[in-house]
C-alpha cells in the first residue's frame, strides 16, 4: 500500500485523492446476479428477453439479442457434437470458470467472464452502470 494510504477509505492522506480499492460489494453482487442469469439463458432454462429487466432500456434490444444469439450457438454446438448419434445425450451445461472485475469509476463496472461447456471455453465480457439505484447492463458480448 502507498504511503500515506489508508486501508478503510483508499484515500491517500496528503492529496486526498481516491486509489482503485476493487469493486463495491453491491457491483460484485449484481454481477454475480447478471451472469447467473446469462449462463441461465445460454443453457436454455430462461429465455433471452429475461435479460431486458437487468438492462438499461436503451441498450435492451443489443443485449437480449447477444444472449439470444449465444443461446442459439450453444444449442447448435450441441446438436453438431452428437453428429450422427440419434440417442439421447445429456449435453455438459455452460458454468463459469472465472469472473474478473474491476470498477474503473464509481458506478460503473466491467466484467470479464470464462465459461465452459463440455471441452469449449467461452469469453463473455459485460458492462454495468448504476442508474437511478439499480445495477443495469449496458454492453453484453458472448466471443
């Protein structure tokens, strides 16, 4: 810790400026809310417009349409992975690997995601602002 920081607050005492101290707690508890529901969404137990509630409603239509389209890509992968096998296979669901943020100002949060399902690793990357209270996701891209 630099001198003169102090731990609680992350103030630095002489100049009085703020140092990056992580994320808040309320940032990492609507992160882990949003990517529950994603992964929810990309193993098919949701539909993609759940993902509308936790958006903020000018970037709705951009979100629910990316989870849409990873839904559609899982569900794709495991048809093609069965091949010419007509039995009926449990496929491995989509589950996190590792979740990394940071809160770069305060009241916004970036997030990166890696997932897995059966022997493919996804990325997922998000963004969450703080509007009016609430935590809402203004960018979601599944790679």
């Amino acid at each position: 810790m630099p001198r003169g920081t102090t731990a609680a607050s992350g103030t630095t005492a002489a100049s009085g400026t703020t140092a990056p101290m992580g994320a808040s707690g309320d940032a990492k508890l609507a992160v882990k809310r949003f990517v529950r529901m994603c992964v929810e969404v990309l193993n098919g137990y949701r539909p993609a417009a759940h993902l509308r509630r936790l958006t903020l409603p000018a970037e709705a239509a951009e979100v629910v349409a990316e989870g849409l389209a990873g839904a559609r890509r899982v569900a794709e992968m495991r048809r093609s992975r069965r091949g010419g096998d007509r039995r009926l296979q449990r496929a491995a669901p989509v589950a996190v690997l590792k979740v990394h943020l940071c809160e770069p100002r305060t009241g916004a949060v970036e997030v990166a995601v890696a997932l897995v399902t059966g022997e493919r690793t996804w990325a997922m990357a998000l963004r969450l602002e703080l509007h009016k209270d609430a935590w809402c996701a203004t960018t979601l891209r599944l790679i």
